[in-house]
C-alpha cells in the first residue's frame, strides 16, 4: 500500500493559539509549519520562534537521514521522506521510519494544552548495534505571516547549561529553550534559500534563511531521546529544575488523558478551534477560525459555535464566548474582528451580529434543556441585551448603510465595502459587492426577531412585515428560486438572479424558515442540482457568468475565484436540515442523508488537514481541498450534522468514533501541495 503524503497535514495546538504544523511527508512547504509558534498576546501576537530541524542517523550501516528538505530552485536536502515506514495522526503526529541497514525508529510530536510547549521524542524500535541520533533546529523568531533572511541582528549566542540550551534570537520577541537529554554542540550556521512549496503555489513570497546555532545528539542504544521546545520565559517559570525525561512522560501522561476524552476525531478536532483570550477583564474564550493563518472572528466564531460547543455540550465554553463579545456591541453591531491589546475593532460585517442572536439562542434553548433556573442568571440576561441593542441598531440603522426599510427588510452596503460572508476584496475591486437585501441577510434578520419576540413582543409586527415582504419580493417566478439580492445597488426593484446557495438559509439551517411547500422544494432542487458536490456547496452554479471551477494561482486570480464557484462544506449543514425539512426527518430520511451527504464529508477529514475539513473546495472535480486546510466552521458544521442534525434518538451513529491506525508508507510523493 502506499498513501499520497504531499497535500496531507498535521496539526497540533497549545489552546491558547499557538500550534506546531507540518506535512505527513516531514518537509515544510508553508511559512506556517513550524515546531514551535506561540501566541504573545493569546490568541494573537504570534511568532515563530523554532520552525522544524534536521536529524539523521548513524550507525555501524551508514548514515540515515529523518527529515527532507526543499530549498530553492527545487533542490531536496536529505532523504528521509523515502525512510518513513508508517504515520499516524492520533494521538498525535508519529512516524516510524525503517532504514536500509533494518534500523527501525519511531518519532513523536506533540504540543502541550495550556503551555508554549512542543515536544520531540525519539525511540529505538531495532537496531543491529549502536546508533546515534542527531538533530539540527532551525530558528527564527519572526511574525508567523512573515519570512526571515540571513541578517547581522540574529543573536546565535547561547546560553548551556546541563539538559537546557538557551537562545534570545532577537530583541523584543521571546527567548527559545531548549530541555533534553542529550548532548549540545555550538556550530552557528544560516541555512539559506528554503523553499516552501505551497507558498509558491499561491503565488506569495516562498524562500526563507534559518538560523541553526548548533546540534543535539543522543545514544539512542543507551536511552530514549527527549527535545523539548519552549520560550525562555516559560521554562524559567514552570520547568526548572525538572528532569527531561521525566517532564516528558509527565507530559505524554496528561495529553494521553486529556486526547482520550474525547468522543470522536471530530471531537477532538473541534477542540483545536477553542482557545483561551486573554484581556485586561475576565478570562474569556473564543474560537481560531482556521489554522494556520486566521484568528478570531465575529462571523466564524457564532457560525462555528454551534457545533463547537452547544452539539458538544460544551455550554461554559459557549457561554466564556458570547459574554465577551456581547459587551462589543456598537450602534448594533459587532465587530467582525475582536477588538484587544489597543487594536482597532472592525465593524465590517451585516451578518457577524445576527450570527451572534442565532448562537445565543441556541445557548439559550440548550441552557433551558439542561438547567432551566439558569436562564434567568446576570450574565444571560446580558446576552439578552445584547440582542435587544442589535435589533434595535438595525432597525434605526448604523454603520455602511445597514437599516432596516418600511418593508421589514435588511438593506446594506456601500461601493468599495463587502459586508457579507462572500467578503474577497482585491485591492478596490470587491468581487461580490452584493449591496441591497441580501438573501440570507434577511433569514438570520427574521429569525432574529422570531427569538427576540419570544420575550418582547415588540418585534412582532416587524416580524410579520418582513416575512410577508420577503414570501412577496424574493421568489424568482422565470427560474424557480429565490433572488440573492433584491433592491440590487438600493435600487428598488432590481434584482440578482444568480444562482448561490446564500438562500438555502431560508429553507433550512436556521430555526424559521421562510417560504416552505413547493417552491422551498425547488429551491432545494436547483441547489441540488446545480451547487451541491460531495465536498460542499458551490458558491456559484457552473452556468452562471463568472463561474470560475478551480481556486488557484496567485492572489487576485484565487481570491477572484474565492465565492465565484469555489466549494464551502460549512455550508452543508444548512443544505441537510433543508433537506430533511422537505424530504421528512424521520429515521429513514436521517439515514439516507447521512449516506449522501455527510459520509462523504468524512471522508474528506484525511484529504488535506487530518482529521480535520478544509475551508474550500474546487468547484470542479475531483474537488480538491483548497484554502485553509483546518478550518472551524467546516468541522464544527460537520460535527453539527453528525451529533444532532443525523443522530438516531436511540444511538448515535459510530463510524466517527474510530480513532485514527498508523497508515503504512512504501512510497511518500515528494510534491508539495
């Protein structure tokens, strides 16, 4: 058997931001694989601080490399990615590679919960006589969006002591620790002109210098080896004194226990996007929309929430989400970018805050199901408030035009702005503007005022007004759909035909459906046919101008393609629960679902981020995964279908409780992504 390594990833994180990250194949083809990245400021500030290492070994038979490397033109140094015998993801990131001389070892990274920790260890499974293991680190302490070059500001000066080597590679960013139990040799070199691969790809900056201050190395015939990656700050604080092996098993014990709780893959995937936040008030939590390159965001968050924590029962990890943000309300809106650490907040986004009412009415409902006494408690009524102060912003109107018309209906936008979920932006060219009255604006707007109205009747008469008004304005009599924006550019009467899945959120996904019977059946019809793949939702049928079928090349041409056909699976569950608000929602209906929507989905949770769903997809097939290879709302929607959406009354279904099985490796495809 052999598995196709180069698109697949890991990942493991620290819950507070941070996270280690590389490819199956061991070569690093992003700026963000890195062994050691830290969040400063969690869930922000981050740096890299050790971005991954050479190793090899040697024995009586030669010299044996464990690690592969690209650098510029395209030139491979080191030839480990042929050695890797089997990998597995769970519970964390091992290999075991097996050498020409019949020398087996195996290698394990993990990251510690809670702490800037990333560990190595390395075992010897069998071996003919001694063998000694050698890693070199590479280090740069640099923003994680950025790339280093060789420079005279690095500092390889070292700090060595018995088991802890020390660097402060740059004024201003965090010293680097390193515990083990092997020997270190100072030999300060640049490695210069790696290549990362998948960077090229997208048409960004791809060539980076490394430090590399010096070697470990390790009688791997005498004992195991440990390397122990940490900031200075940390080691000093909590690890002092302590032996390396020891804190090792110690912290192998705890992440043990910690990973096996966890239900399910999807369980322990969705883990990765809760994190803590730190501020100058309460401790809060929130969600990391995507690794590795987003952080928190309004819209991801409430999206994302409803599987994360209310489909888990992870009510206080929901509840430490929504109080913080419900104190960000501002002329009825939420930022789309949580404002700290003296940034400025960005209150860019129509449909962040009615995402927000739809989380908190589901944390409401779930509260009412499991302690009913509590709904009345200080800091649910806050989350009330919050509410209150977004229904009425909207309907006085706010920031970018967003008011609310005689109609009942959302109207927003402004030139140059994108304030819907279809956001790309290249320079001043916003590909899908969508001003006017959007249609899934509108179905978070009334099923806002239908939660609003279960405890203030005012709404009511809002309410009425807008559902009528949208049964009347949005249905597409020539196509047999809904419109996806009606009052087009705030002219009354011009509407957008497009065919988009935006309206699937009227039929489906959200509590009060909009228009029910025989057109909600067609519409379901015309997504189904013309949107629907196994990877998710196309954000355009294939027949629309502007279709564009594969998310590549560089950063105008991808982002222009970004919801001009490219495949979303968050949007799968809104498409489930309208299908089985059409086709019935009984115990046949959920199975025949589950078999054409949802266990195609799951298969796709070893195609790119293991264990994890992609951001995007392409619109054409074999829909490759594309984007951010972990993305929270893609398995927390995923995740929502599997636990609630599709769970039997009696049982819930058990193909995603399996845990990951080392996958054997013969040949490992040395392409990037």
């Amino acid at each position: 058997m052999s598995i196709d390594a180069s698109g697949r990833e890991w990942l493991e994180t620290d819950g507070l931001g941070g996270f280690a990250s590389g490819s199956v194949a061991g070569i690093r083809t992003r700026r963000y694989h890195a062994l050691l990245l830290t969040a400063t400021t969690p869930p922000t500030g981050r740096f890299v601080l050790v971005n991954g290492f050479d190793a090899w070994l040697e024995t009586s038979g030669g010299r044996f490399d464990l690690s592969s490397q690209w650098y510029s033109p395209g030139v491979m140094g080191g030839d480990g990615v042929r050695n890797i015998e089997s990998f597995a993801s769970a519970p964390w990131p091992t290999w075991v590679f097996r050498f020409a001389d019949g020398t087996r070892i195996q290698q394990e990274i993990f990251v510690v919960h809670d702490a800037p920790v990333a560990c190595v260890a390395w075992k010897l499974l069998s071996a003919g006589g001694a063998a000694k293991l050698t890693a070199r680190p590479f280090l740069s302490g640099r923003d994680y969006h950025a790339l280093q070059r060789s420079n005279p500001a690095f500092r390889f000066d070292a700090a060595v002591r018995p088991g802890c080597v020390t660097w402060q590679p740059y004024c201003g960013v965090p010293g680097v620790t390193a515990l083990t139990n092997g020997g270190y040799v100072h030999e300060p070199h640049w490695y210069n002109n790696f290549l990362y691969q998948a960077e090229q790809a997208r048409g960004l900056d791809c060539e980076e210098d490394l430090a590399a201050p010096g070697t470990f190395s390790w009688l791997l015939d005498a004992a195991d080896a440990a390397l122990i990656f940490t900031t200075s700050d940390y080691a000093a604080d909590s690890l002092a004194q302590t032996e390396v092996l020891h804190l090792l098993g110690r912290a192998r014990q705890r992440e043990q226990g910690r990973r096996a709780k966890f239900d399910s893959r999807l369980h322990a995937s969705a883990d990765a996007y809760i994190v803590r936040r730190s501020s100058k008030g309460a401790p809060g939590r929130t969600v990391i929309a995507g690794y590795p390159w987003f952080t928190d965001w309004g819209r991801d968050t409430f999206i994302a929430l409803r599987g994360l924590c209310i489909a888990t029962a992870r009510l206080d990890a929901a509840h430490d989400i929504l109080i913080p943000w419900a104190s960000t309300v501002s002329e009825g809106m939420l930022p789309n970018r949580f404002p700290d650490h003296g940034e400025q907040p960005e209150f860019n986004s129509v449909d962040a805050s009615l995402w927000f009412v739809n989380a908190v009415r589901e944390y409401v409902e779930a509260r009412g199901r499991t302690n009913p006494e509590s709904l009345e408690d200080h800091e649910d009524l806050i989350l009330r408030e919050a509410v209150t102060k977004i229904l009425t912003g909207y309907s006085q109107g706010t920031r970018f035009g967003i008011r609310v018309g005689k109609d009942g209906l959302v109207a927003a936008g402004e030139a140059g702005v994108q304030l819907t979920w279809m956001d790309a932006k290249v320079g001043d060219w916003v590909v899908t503007p969508r001003i006017g009255k959007p249609v899934e604006i509108q179905a978070l707007w009334l099923n806002a005022l239908a939660f609003a109205v279960q405890s203030d009747p005012q709404w009511q008469e809002l309410l009425q007004t807008g559902l009528r008004s949208f049964r009347e304005r949005f249905w597409n009599a020539d196509r047999n759909y809904l419109f996806d924006v009606v009052d087009a550019n705030h002219q009354p009467g011009l509407n957008d035909p497009a065919l988009r899945p935006n309206q699937i959120f009227a039929i489906g996904g959200l509590p009060l459906a909009m228009i029910d019977g025989d057109r909600a059946l067609k519409v379901l019809d015309a997504v189904e046919q013309e949107l629907w793949t196994p990877a998710g939702l196309r954000t355009l049928a294939p027949n629309e101008p502007g279709y564009t079928g594969r998310y590549e090349g560089g950063v105008r041409q991808r982002d222009g393609s970004y919801h001009q056909g490219t495949v979303w699976p968050w949007l799968m569950g809104a498409f489930v629960e309208a299908w089985l608000r059409i086709h019935g929602n009984d115990a046949q209906a959920r199975r025949e679902a589950r078999t054409r929507f949802l266990d195609p989905l799951l298969a796709r949770m070893d195609a790119a981020g293991l264990d994890h769903i992609s951001e995007i997809a392409d619109g054409e097939a074999p829909h490759t995964p594309r984007g951010c290879p972990f993305q929270a709302w893609s398995v927390a929607e995923v995740l929502r279908l599997d636990r609630v959406v599709l769970r039997e009354p009696q049982s819930a279904a058990t193909h995603t409780t399996q845990r990951r099985s080392a996958l054997p490796v013969e040949s490992v495809n040395r392409t990037a992504g």
